[in-house]
C-alpha cells in the first residue's frame, strides 16, 4: 500500500482497519506497530467464531482516495492463563500462532500451540548451527542416479545437499534449506554445492563416463544474484566441461517471475549452453504459459503424480498427457518418486524419457554413484 499509492494512504488503511476492530469489539485494541494490531477479549463463546468475524469484517473492501481495495488478514490466537500468564508471554505466543496461520494462505487463524516453541527453538539452533556447517564445509553433496527408461542406464544424477550435524543429527533438507533462503546463506551454500557437483561430474568425465550429466537445484535468490552467471561461467571455463551435461532445475514459481535480472540470468544461462529443467511439474501452478516465454530442455513430474498412477485412474491419464505435452514440445520428461516395478511399466508403456527414485537407488555419496556407473545395469 505504502509503495503503490503513497504513506498517507497507507496511514488512513491503518486508521479504518482501527475503526473496524474497535467497532467489533467493545474490548481493548491496539496497534502493536507496522501492520499489526492486538485484541483482548473475554468471555468468549467461540475463539472461532470471533476468529472469523475479524477476517470477514477486514475482508470487507476498503474505499480509499476513491478506489476501492482489498486486504487479506493473518491472525493468531493465545489463551490467558493457557499459554501465558504474563502479557509479553502472550503476545510472543498470538505472534506464533499468526505466522502458522499465514503458512495456510490467505484469511486464516491458528491458535497457539506449545509445539511452536519448540520448532522456534529448533529453527534458531539450525541457522546458528547452519552458519558454522557452511564456514566448515560440514554439508555433504549426495546424487540420486536418474536412469534412461530405454536403455536401463544411469545418465545422469541429481545433486542434493545433506547435513549431518553432531548437535542436531541429521538435518531434513527442507529445514535447512528453507532457513538458508530466509537468511541469504544460500547464496555461498549454492555455490558451494554447484561447484562441488561440477567438479565430480568433472571427475567421472575424466574416468570415461563422459556421457552422464548433473542436475543442479536453484534458487530464486542464486537467480537474483548479479554474480551467479559469471561464477558459472568461471567454472565451465577452469574446469572445461561441456555446458549441456549441466542441467538447472528451477521451480514453476521461478519460471513464472517477471523479475528482469531473473529472466536474463535464464536467457544468459542458455546462451551458454546450459540446459533447463522445471522441477516439480504440475505441483504449483495450473499456468503454462510461462513455457511460451522460458525456454526449457526438460521436465520434471512431481513424485505426487508417480505415486498415484497405478491407484487414481485420472492421475495416470494426466500424467499421460503431461508426458505426450512435453514430447511435442520436444522436452525431455523425467519421472520423479519411482518406487515400483508397476511404476516402471506405466512410464515404459506411455513412452516417459528418464525417471528417478528410490526403486532405481536412494540419494548417495559420489563413490557410490561411481561404483553404479560400472555397472552395467543399476537394478
């Protein structure tokens, strides 16, 4: 609001959200700062019903320097003596509850629950612990094979981070990562993990395996990053490498950013020669059209549509589709969570390209991935 009509329209929302509130409730409100306020009430019938009628009453347009206009409300709920008994303690734990309520989406409530405490003390230990793994290099790059679905050969490998730490044992990668982007840390943790990808792809090139590739996963912030397309460039040239046995998987919700520096940095990325994969295909967004303004090498089936193929018949029809949709648009598709051998014979028999998953082999330390490659067969 500030940014798009101006701080004094801004400060009037402020006002009017003020009024409502006040209006609803003939007990105490307050604006805590920015864009939150505080309300106590008691003797409540429904935390729900209340909950509601202060989303519904802010989801109520607003008619400001003649527009009228739209919010969206987050709100989080804490009980007196509960979930405190002193009014810091309080209001810490209603904050929490908010922030559960936003990763819902839009209009939703959440009361506060002890586990939040424990996933807040959780998630500062990881990004205190995180910074010291990164400085230490303690974050161990594995690769899950990605085998040719007509030649039953490994082709390439998808490079994953993994954390083992000797406070906290073993760290989900969606934790940390998640805590990374928040940060900035993955910025040096994406370098760190592109360069070590790159280097053993090097490696296994030397060893005569030339026709493998790596896929490496990025981030919107690596993409935003000024200096990300010549740290690429830097490395294809020290370590030689033929740029199309690099693959970078972006997200549908990075492929359809109208970011300029983002757009530019995947052009410049495919001037070079760098392939491109949308990972996780068909999981976020019902649009493609972004395929009209991206240009893409391969994608990537959601595991969630592998799973169902053989039990949801509208699933396995979809995902026929969505393989015969990249094949003529001349992509490659990969097939991702391939856990069974019926797994198998429905992407074999609707012609899917690669696939990938715990059937074919977990993700694994690079001499491991070796010691598959001299094989001639993975399964």
């Amino acid at each position: 609001m500030n940014d798009s009509l101006g701080h004094a329209a801004g400060d009037l929302l402020l006002q009017l959200v003020a009024k409502r509130l006040s209006h609803l409730h003939d007990h105490f409100v307050a604006r805590l700062g920015g864009d939150e306020f505080a309300v106590i009430v008691g003797d409540v019938p429904s935390f729900e019903q209340v909950a509601q009628q202060m989303i519904d009453i802010l989801g109520e347009p607003f008619f400001i320097r003649q527009k009228e206009l739209f919010i969206t409300t987050s709100l989080g709920v804490s009980v007196y003596p509960t979930d405190g008994e002193d009014e810091m303690t309080l209001i810490q734990h209603a904050d929490m509850a908010m922030y559960e309520a936003k990763k819902k989406g839009k209009n939703q409530w959440a009361m506060y629950d002890p586990t939040f405490e424990q996933e807040r003390i959780r998630k500062s230990l990881i990004r205190q612990r995180l910074h010291v793994a990164l400085e230490q290099r303690a974050i161990s790059i594995y690769y899950q094979p990605i085998i040719d679905m007509k030649q039953n050969q490994l082709v390439g490998m998808e490079a994953l981070a993994r954390w083992k730490d000797a406070e906290l044992g073993f760290v989900p990668p969606h934790e940390f990562i998640s805590i990374a982007e928040e940060d900035g840390f993955i910025i040096p943790l994406g370098e760190y993990i592109f360069q070590t990808a790159v280097l053993d792809l090097k490696r296994l090139h030397e060893q005569g395996m030339s026709h493998v590739y790596v896929s490496i996963n990025l981030s919107l912030r690596q993409l935003k990053n000024e200096q990300f397309l010549s740290f690429v460039q830097q490395l294809l040239e020290q370590t030689c490498l033929q740029p199309q046995y690099i693959e970078l998987e972006i997200t549908e919700n990075i492929a359809l950013s109208d970011e300029k520096q983002v757009i530019e940095t995947i052009r410049a990325l495919k001037q070079i020669g760098i392939r491109i994969a949308i990972d996780d295909f068909g999981s976020g967004y019902s649009s493609i059209a972004y395929l009209r303004h991206i240009s893409v090498d391969t994608l990537k089936i959601d595991k969630s549509f592998i799973f169902e193929v053989i039990t949801n018949e509208h699933t396995a029809k979809l995902t026929e589709a969505i393989i015969a949709l990249a094949h003529r648009l001349q992509l490659y598709i990969v097939a991702e969570g391939v856990e069974t051998d019926q797994h198998v014979s429905f992407l074999q028999s609707t012609h899917c390209d690669k696939a990938q998953g715990y059937l074919f082999s977990p993700p694994v330390p690079f001499e491991q991935v070796i010691k598959q490659l001299q094989t001639a067969h993975i399964r």
